[in-house]
C-alpha cells in the first residue's frame, strides 16, 4: 500500500531529493519458529483464501510473522494506525503496519522498510538521503524459514542504529 499522496518510489525520491541504488545488503540471523505457527503460515500461503483481499493478506499472512519476529525481541508493532509525519510534504496516512521504537533522545539513524504481498518480501533501506533497495525478493512460500531469518536480522540491526 502506497502512504500519503505518493504512489511509486521515484516520486518520493525526486520530492525529497533522495539517491537511489540497488544493491544485495540483507543477511540472516536464526529464528526459532513456534512449529504451531509455521504450519499455520505454509497453509495459509497455499490457501487462496487468504489473497482474496489486501486485509486478509494482512491478517492470515503478514501480521503473524511479523508479530512473532517482534514479539521476540520485545518491540510494538502496530497494524493499521493514522501516521502523520508532515501534511504540508504529503507524509500522511496509515500504513499497513509501522515498527518504530524510539531512543531516548527519538532519533533512529537507518530505517528500513519491507514491501510484501504476503508471499513476496522486498526490503529497503535509508541513511539520510540515500536509499538502498536490495535486488532480491524473497518468496516466504519457497523458504519461509528463510523470510524469518531475514525479518530477525533485520531487526537486530534496526536495534543497534538507536540511540540508547
């Protein structure tokens, strides 16, 4: 889903004057997956109930996996919630999901960002000005240990960016 009033990654760069490369830069930590809930996930992607809408992808596909990577590591995730950074630049919205812890002073240097459609993650990265979108798409259908694994070290290195 796009947020505020942009639809495509170069509207925003071109508005915000962001460099744009394309380079492989995601890695893998070790998550132990309840065995309950990955039965649960590879019915799930291979039942096609749970694509017949953008909330039911949502709900029987994204929120599960992303709940239990964040719940590991102690950190809110929000599903669904008004995130408005800046009217006047067209930074309003509700995103599909936001992960934002804060450090004491609110300043988190790199952020990354996850596009999926459930059984598609893409991921992203920006330090200042500069974003990084990494090549590969990962498909949680063919190695859903492998999308875990990605989301775990993601967050992992999310956390060692934030000001403690």
């Amino acid at each position: 889903m796009a947020y505020g009033t942009f639809k495509t990654l170069e509207e925003v760069a071109l508005k915000f004057g962001i460099e744009r490369k394309v380079i492989e830069f995601i890695g893998e930590a070790e998550f132990l997956v309840d065995e309950y809930l990955f039965r649960y996930l590879k019915k799930n992607l291979s039942n096609s109930r749970s694509y017949v809408s953008e909330n039911s992808i949502c709900e029987a596909l994204i929120y599960p996996l992303l709940e239990a990577v964040m719940d590991k590591h102690n950190l809110p995730l929000w599903s669904h919630v008004r995130f408005d950074v800046s009217i006047e630049e067209g930074l309003t919205g509700i995103p599909d999901y936001l992960i934002a812890p804060l450090s004491k002073t609110g300043i988190s240097y790199t952020k990354y960002g996850i596009a999926t459609s459930g059984e598609v993650w893409k991921f992203g990265k920006l330090l200042d000005k500069h974003f990084t979108m990494d090549p590969i798409a990962y498909s949680s259908a063919m190695d859903l240990q492998k999308v875990f694994n990605i989301l775990n070290w993601l967050v992992i290195e999310a956390k060692k960016n934030l000001l403690v």
